[in-house]
C-alpha cells in the first residue's frame, strides 16, 4: 500500500492506531486525521446552556481554541504511538467531506465505527462514518472501539 489515512476521533482512536500497525510499516506514507466539526454555534449553543440564559457572549474563539488544542493532543499522542513516521492533518468543517478530500489518492482509511455499539448495521455507525463508508474512493477497515490488536511486526505472520 502506497497510503493510509487513518482517521481519529475521541472515541476509538487507539484502536484505530492498533488495526492500521499491520498495514502502515509498508506504506509509503500515513495520514493521522482529525475532523473538528463545524455546525454553526453548536458548541457555543451548549456552553450558552451551561452558563444559563443571561450569558449574553458566549466566547466561541475559546471554544474553538480549546478544541485545536485538543486535536493537536490527539494527533501528537496519536503519531508517538503509531512508532513510525507519519503526516497529521487537522481540519474543520464537515467531518464527512474532509475525510473523503484527504482520502482522494489514498489506498486505505481506517476508522472506528462510532454509532450505537449494542447494534450492528447501519445504526453502528454514524451519519458522516456511513457517508464516508459509502462515498470512500478507497478501501475502508472499520474498527470496533476499544479493540486492541497484536502489533505487526514486518517480516512475521501473526
């Protein structure tokens, strides 16, 4: 495999990192993605809620820094555990869209299933993991969360 993107998210992503090992030692290159939602004043809306209905200015450039923050935490424990080389990409916007525009080219996304875990089928997944699952221009490997997997070593089976 020439590419792999693996897309993380807070919930799952360990597993996600475990499953990719037995194909990253032999790509070319690895993607770390991580997608920071945009949905108008969502988080805001929330922390408005939380600080109760006099909050007249709800400080969304804070909100949005803490999530940067965030996401560069993920990404940077994401690439120490990976063990190898790798390019981390962080985006906002629709989650759905930015996975498959990093995806163009890619030979592999790996991902974790992040809907309603008791059930299989659709209602595993996601709105935007059963848009990209549907929509990737490559091959996907969904990954249950909390999932571990033995670590590939190049050159052994198993």
């Amino acid at each position: 495999m020439r590419r792999i993107v693996i897309w993380v998210t807070g919930s799952g992503w360990r597993s996600c990192l475990s499953a990719a090992t037995h194909f990253a030692h032999g790509a070319e290159s690895v993607v770390l993605l991580h997608v920071i939602p945009s949905g108008g004043d969502a988080p805001t809306g929330g922390l408005r809620g939380l600080l109760g209905r006099g909050q007249e200015r709800v400080p969304a450039q804070q909100v949005n820094e803490f999530a940067q923050a965030a996401a560069h935490r993920l990404l940077s424990r994401g690439r120490r555990l990976l063990g190898r080389g790798c390019e981390t990409v962080s985006r906002v916007g629709r989650p759905e869209r930015e996975v498959l525009s990093v995806c163009a080219g890619a030979d592999l996304l790996v991902c974790g299933r992040d809907g309603q875990s008791r059930l299989t089928g659709p209602k595993s997944l996601a709105p935007a993991t059963r848009f990209v699952v549907g929509h990737a221009p490559c091959a996907v490997l969904l990954v249950w969360p909390d999932e571990e997997f033995p670590v590939a070593r190049p050159g052994r089976c198993g």
